[in-house]
C-alpha cells in the first residue's frame, strides 16, 4: 500500500497548475507588447528623420529647378516632368512616389513659405496639420 501512496503524491507533483500557466502567459504577454511598443515606436521615429531627409533633399531639387528656370515650381510634380517652363533641364525627381512622404502622403509646397521664398511641409503620421510628436507637421523652411 505504501508504493500506491507513493505514486499518487507523485503524479500530483508532476503538471502544472493553472495558476501558474497564466502567470507564465501574463508574462509573455507583457513582454510581447513592451516588444511591440519598441518596435512599431522606433518605426514612426525613424519615418520622422527619412521625411526630414526627404525634405531636404526636395529643397536642393526646388533650388535647382529655381536655378534652371528662374522661378519656383507651381507644385512639387514640375520636378517629375515638365510644365512647361522654359529652361527645364529635370527631371529632379525619378519618379511622383519620390514627392510622397513615408506615409505615403504628397509632400507639399507653400510659395512664399512663412520664412523664406519656399516652404516643404509633411503633415506627419496622422497627415493632419498640427499634431505632436510623431504626428506633427515637419516644415523645411
């Protein structure tokens, strides 16, 4: 009889309880969302410095175009092909998707811009004037 007890105290050692099984997914769990934050956060981060690196880049093609035509671009599509202008020497930019910000916005372009001649401006994440952080417009005046 005592090797019957013995293996029954046995069996209710082995196994988890659950209890302890939703600890463990509580933990997971935890940890998959501190994960997903970081990386989906870090995401928007970096789509804020490329669209500042987009911007900067449109402003030297505005430049040029400038420099070309002796005037500003109507919009930022003058750079892709020609409207028209004599003097065009573009196209500055490859292709149209190169005028879109990493959300897949159109970048625009505000002549005069508040300071200076020209203005680029994203509306950020939410593509919404205004807005913080991730959301807020970048302006390359």
């Amino acid at each position: 009889m005592r090797v019957m007890h013995r293996g029954l105290a046995a069996r209710r050692q082995s196994g988890f309880s659950l209890m302890e099984i939703l600890i463990v997914v509580g933990i997971i769990a935890a940890i998959m969302a501190f994960a997903a934050s970081q990386i989906f956060g870090g995401r928007d981060q970096a789509n804020v410095r490329l669209a500042e690196t987009q911007l900067e880049t449109l402003a030297s093609k505005v430049e040029q175009y400038r420099m070309d035509t002796g005037q500003l671009p109507a919009s930022l599509e003058a750079l892709v092909s020609n409207p028209g202008v004599n003097g065009w020497l573009g196209p500055y930019v490859r292709k149209a998707e190169d005028l879109q910000d990493p959300w897949k916005r159109p970048i625009q372009i505000r002549t005069p811009g508040r300071n200076g001649e020209f203005e680029l401006v994203s509306f950020g994440s939410d593509g919404k004037p205004g807005g913080e952080s991730t959301a807020a417009d970048l302006v390359r005046p």
